[in-house]
C-alpha cells in the first residue's frame, strides 16, 4: 500500500542528507517532509490569487541518509559528474534512482483516484483506497 501523511511541507534550499537532521527538523518544525520546491509554487499561486495543495511522493525515508553534496535536483549532467567524483556513492544515487520511478508510479496511481473526485465533489466514487 501507499501510506498517506497530511501535514506541513518544509521547504529548504539544500538537500537534507543526514538522518539525524531530518528528525530534528521534522521536530522542530512539526514537518512530515521537506522539500526544496512547494514554497516557491506556492508563493507563485499566492500571486495568481489561486488556491494552492502539494502533493508529494517522497523517495527518501528519514532514516536514509543521502550521498552527501549530491547536486539538487535531476539534472542527468550533473548527477553523473557527481558519481563519477564520488564512485562511493553510485549504490545510493542508482537506489534513489529505483526509489523514484516507484514514487512516480504511485504518484501517479493515487493522481488517477484523486482527480475524478475533485470533478465530482458530491461524491460519486469510491473511497480512495
């Protein structure tokens, strides 16, 4: 299954690679994840006068820690110069590479029961499971 958290997003300018940070910052500031993009389209909606959610499907658990310096972001150039730099981290970069195809495809899976629902709010549809 697909687990569901509903909570703040905290949105940084760096990656957050070691695991001890992420409980912290997720105590401190009663964050169910951190992101590096939500605040910047939210500001952007904000502007636009549009009602704003995030949605995300997160790769990285907070007992994962992250190949640290890793570049932000999926640049395919970029994240090569960095493993081939740092050859000790290519199992974690190719692992998040598997985790994020398999949060794109939930993503996706929980997008197609979510948005029929938001077209039809009396609720005509199943619950999403």
């Amino acid at each position: 299954g697909v687990g569901l958290h509903l909570g703040p997003i905290l949105t940084l300018d760096a990656v957050v690679a070691d695991p001890e940070d992420k409980r912290r910052l997720g105590r401190e500031r009663r964050a169910v994840a951190v992101d590096m993009e939500s605040a910047a389209v939210r500001a952007w909606a904000k502007a636009k006068g549009a009602d704003f959610a995030s949605i995300r499907a997160i790769l990285d658990t907070v007992d994962m820690p992250l190949p640290a310096g890793a570049p932000a972001g999926d640049d395919p150039v970029e994240l090569a110069r960095f493993a081939l730099r740092n050859l000790g981290s290519l199992p974690r970069l190719l692992r998040l590479g598997l985790l994020q195809r398999r949060a794109i495809g939930r993503l996706g899976r929980f997008l197609e029961l979510l948005l029929p629902r938001l077209d039809n709010p009396e609720g005509e549809h199943d619950e999403i499971a």
